[in-house]
C-alpha cells in the first residue's frame, strides 16, 4: 500500500513540475524563426538583410537556419563553396 502512495505522489510532484514549467514561459519569447507571409521564401533575417561584406573566393553566402541544444533560433549567414 505504501507503494502505491508513494508512487502516486511521484507521479503527482511530475506532473505539477511539468505543468509550472509550461505555464511558467511568457508568451512573445518564443525562439522560432519569424514569421512570414504564406507562400513566400524567406531568405534571411529581418535585422540583416544582406550578408556579410563580399565572401572569399570561390564561396557564396548561404543563410543558414538552426537551432542550439536548448531550441534557441541561430540563424546565420556562412560562407558556402561552390560547386
């Protein structure tokens, strides 16, 4: 009987960790990428439209979408060879 107490109240303490986190992001700060009007292709970041100055031969800047291990949005502009 004891066990099934005590795994209730684990289960229990879980759960209310699991909603308070939930509850506890402010909306607005989502990490997401922008976002954009349906049907067009977003080719970079609002805050920089152009990349970075002129890219080292035989490169071309490509934008590149990613994410770090906490879901933070790392876009960035990086140097691509041609093929």
């Amino acid at each position: 009987m004891k066990r099934v107490f005590a795994s209730a109240a684990w289960f229990a303490v879980v759960g209310c960790l699991a909603a308070g986190s939930a509850f506890a992001q402010t909306p607005g700060t989502s990490s997401a990428p922008p976002a954009t009007a349906p049907g067009s292709v977003q080719t970079g970041p609002a805050a920089y439209p152009q990349p970075p100055g002129t890219p080292p031969p035989g490169t071309h800047y490509e934008w590149i979408f990613s994410y770090d291990r906490h879901g933070n949005y790392l876009g960035h502009w990086e140097a691509v060879r041609d093929r």
